[in-house]
C-alpha cells in the first residue's frame, strides 16, 4: 500500500525547463526538491572532479542518484505542498537506458504516490555543464518519461512550451493554487 502524498512531479526531457519552474516555485514560497542528479553532479565538480569522471560508470551514478531521491523522501512529510524536479519513477528510465533491472526502481515508485504529475513539453535543447545527452536522446527520453508515469497509473499533465510565467500559473491553476498570487 502506498503512501498518498501532496507532492508534485515536474518532468520532461533535458533543457525542458524543469529546473526554471522549481526555481520559480521556490520564489512564490513553495518547498521545492531540486533534481537529484544535478545535487549529485554539483558536489562531485566541487571535488574537482569532470562531467566525465562524474558519468564514467553511468550505472552506479544512476544507483547514486535512486539512493538520493530515497533518502530525500524517506524525510519529507507527506503533507506538505512539495515540488520534485523529477521524481524516483524518472529513474526507471535512466535504469533501462543503463540495462539495470528496473524492479527495485518500480518498488520504490510504488510506496509513495505523488498528487500529480507535470510533463513539461520540450524547449530548444540547450547543451550545458551537466547534460551528456544529445537531441535525439531527448526525444527518446521524452517518451520514455512519460510512459514510465503512466505505467505507474499516474495522469501525466503536459505543460505546454510557453514562458516560466505562464508554466508557472497553468501548474498553479491545475492545483487550485494560483488564487494565492492573483
């Protein structure tokens, strides 16, 4: 039986503006969860060490990645209005890309349940420090994300390509929450 959260998935490809709308949340005061990889990826290059050392065994990056989203939820109460830059059903795809079994990801997603999930539709790609992926992975990951929410029985929201603003104020609207800023 799984836990029933007010939590709140933002997803979507890389360079989708995921980490803009956190950003955003944060500013009108909601609790936000930046995305774990990105946690991971930081404090590694503050050791000096490259995107390339960081990623060379992409397998046990991605196992360190599920352990920190773990660890993150196992913390948070679950009533409390909370925003994930991706949540533990991401991995499952990272998981399969890496041909890792996905059943202890799948156990994980199932203990909690998130109140909704965001796909955020995809912006031009824009390579940056953190990012190994290239177009066409995007579009791949793009699918696969989305499936892995559905999978799981979740509706899967779209966010359409628009303005952090306007992203901002669909997700609000969709939780009943925008009348708080208007």
């Amino acid at each position: 039986m799984s836990i029933e959260t007010n939590w709140h998935v933002i997803t979507g490809g890389p360079s989708s503006g995921k980490s803009t709308v956190i950003e955003r949340l944060a500013v009108l005061g909601y609790a936000t969860i930046p995305e774990a990889a990105r946690v991971l990826i930081d404090a590694e290059t503050k050791k000096g060490r490259t995107i390339s050392e960081i990623r060379a065994d992409e397998a046990d990056f991605q196992r360190r990645v599920l352990r920190m989203k773990i660890e993150i939820e196992n913390k948070l109460p679950p009533e409390q209005i909370t925003f994930f830059d991706r949540g533990i059903p991401d991995t499952i795809v990272y998981y399969r890309l890496c041909h890792l079994d996905t059943a202890p990801v799948i156990e994980e997603s199932r203990k909690r349940r998130y109140r909704s999930v965001f796909f955020l539709e995809q912006l031009p790609f824009e390579k940056d420090y953190a990012r190994v992926e290239d177009g066409k992975t995007v579009e791949k990951l793009n699918q696969l994300l989305r499936k892995s929410y559905e999978n799981l029985g979740y509706e899967v929201i779209r966010v359409p390509a628009k303005p952090v603003e306007e992203r901002v104020k669909f997700i609000l609207n969709r939780l009943n929450l925008w009348e708080n800023f208007s």
